[in-house]
C-alpha cells in the first residue's frame, strides 16, 4: 500500500510539472499563432492522444473479457455529456488562452489554480453551509489576487481579467464534468470534450484569427507540449495517480502547477515577479494549501478533482 501511494505521489507531481510548463509552450506559442487557433490544435493533438488510449484500453478489456458495449441510451446520454463538457471546457480553455496573450505565465497559473477555492465556495448555490476553514482561505485568496493582479490605480489587468473569468469557467467545467463522470470512463469523456474544444477554437479561430504556415510549423513544438504531453499523458497520469492518492492529497499535488509555471516563467521567459506580485503568489497559494489540508484533517465533503 506504501509503495502504490509513493507510486501516486510521484505520477501526480509529474503531471503537475507538466502541466505547469504547459503555461510556457502555451506563451511561447502564441508568438506564431492567435490563441483561439493555438488551444484548438492543441486540443486536436490532445484528443488524438487519448483516443490512442481508449482504443488500446478497450483491446486490454476485450482480451479480459471485460468489456462491456454501451446501450443506445447510454450512447445517447455519453454524447450530450461530451457536448456540454467540450462547450465548457473551450470557454475555459478559450478565456485563459486568451488572457494569456495579455499577462505572464505566473500570474496565470496562479490565478487559474482559484478555481480549487471556487468549486467549493458554489456549493453555496446549492444551499450547503460551509466551513471556517473554506472562508479564510477565501478572504487569503482574494487577498492575495489583489497583491498579484490589482495596481496601484485600483486596475485588473486585462489579461489578468480574462484568465480570473477562466478560473471560474474552469470551476463551472469541473462541477459539470463531476456530475456526468461517474456515469462514464474518464478517459473517453475527456476525449470527446477535447474534440469539441478542437472543433469549436479552431472554428472561431478560422473567422477571427489571420494565420500562416509558417507560423504554424514555428509552434509545431510547443503545441506538441500543450496537446501530447499536456493533455495526453498530463490526464493519463492524473488517472491513474489518483487512483492511487487519498483526492484531498491528490489536488494538493497539482496545485503545485502554479509554483512550476511560476519557475518556468522565471527561468525559460525571464520574467521575473515584483516583490507585490511575489507576496501575492505566497497568500494564495496558502489559501489553497490551507483548503486541502483541512478539508483532509476534518474530513469535510471531498472535492471533485480533474
């Protein structure tokens, strides 16, 4: 049991780290290509990915017999799940990727990670009280949001803005993807909302963003990154990760993208944050720290984690 949690522990971090240098191809590649064309191929190139590990899935199953063929209301019902999950996710995907164009890499991944603060605080629409524990790290948060993103003129930055709107978008996707995935197998519905999302940026993409091949060859790698390893093998690990990690644990884990995007833009971008901005990081990334491992110690409602 020790060693499948250590075998966990380790499959989560790499995928956090992956998923924070995410954040640098995704800058990176915006240098060639407009960010509605950029999250569209990369979701082609994720979607591809993990219809590769369906297919070779099923063929384990096949081979043990424990495949089992989905009934025409469960197509049914796996489609239009697919449908609102892929609509979501490109509104999300769509705002960060936007924002991005506009801000640095540290800002946004440290405002995204909010929606680890989100999901819970919109269980109150849902008539549910909430802890202590879950207000403070609000109050950390919003704090924290003010220090990194907030100017001296009372200004949110526009960049700034469009990643906040995608953190609550990206809330939005996994309280939806929360209610449809124990119906279905995780991986083939993360496929098909990859597809919509590939489908729908690229086809917003086609109408509002100029493009060339050239530019398109020049982020050929980093759109590689974002769509393989990113959405691909990321997710892949994420599964199986969790499978073996206690979930309150498990996004405590891949929060820690932030801290690696916040290096990689430091590093691979140069750009370096201002002391506000650095104090600003520390608030919420407490906040998030201090909502996982309370939720862990009093046993509070887990979240859905994705």
């Amino acid at each position: 049991m020790k060693r499948e949690k250590t075998i966990g522990t380790v499959m989560l971090l790499t995928a956090a780290m992956i998923w924070g240098m995410s954040f640098v191809a995704q800058t990176v590649g915006m240098d060639y290509v407009g960010p509605f064309l950029f999250n569209g191929l990369r979701s082609f190139l994720a979607a591809a990915a993990l219809t590769g590990y369906c297919f070779v899935m099923d063929g384990v199953r096949k081979k043990r017999g424990e495949f089992i063929p989905d009934s025409p209301a469960q197509k049914k019902r796996f489609r239009k799940a697919g449908i609102l999950c892929g609509l979501m996710l490109t509104v999300a995907s769509s705002l960060q990727q936007y924002g991005l164009s506009m801000t640095t890499v540290g800002k946004a991944s440290f405002i995204t990670v909010l929606y680890m603060i989100v999901v819970p605080f919109a269980s109150l629409l849902l008539g549910k009280k909430l802890p202590k524990h879950i207000w403070f790290s609000v109050v950390l948060a919003l704090a924290g949001l003010y220090l990194l993103c907030v100017t001296e003129s009372l200004a949110l930055g526009k960049g700034d803005f469009f990643v906040l709107l995608g953190a609550f978008a990206y809330a939005g996707h996994i309280l939806m993807v929360d209610h449809f995935a124990p119906e279905f197998d995780g991986a083939k519905l993360s496929c098909i909302q990859f597809w919509i999302c590939g489908v729908l940026a690229t086809g917003i993409a086609l109408f509002s963003e100029p493009f060339s091949f050239s530019g398109l060859a020049s982020a050929a790698l980093p759109l590689c990154y974002s769509g393989f390893l990113s959405g691909g093998l990321g997710f892949t690990l994420q599964i199986y990760g969790q499978k073996r990690t206690d979930p309150s644990i498990a996004s405590l884990l891949m929060s820690f993208e932030s801290v690696v995007a916040l290096l990689g833009g430091m590093l691979i971008l140069h750009q370096i944050p201002t002391l506000r901005e650095a104090a600003g990081c520390v608030l919420m990334f407490a906040a998030i720290l201090l909502i996982q491992v309370a939720q862990k110690k009093e046993s509070v409602e887990e979240l859905p984690v994705l």
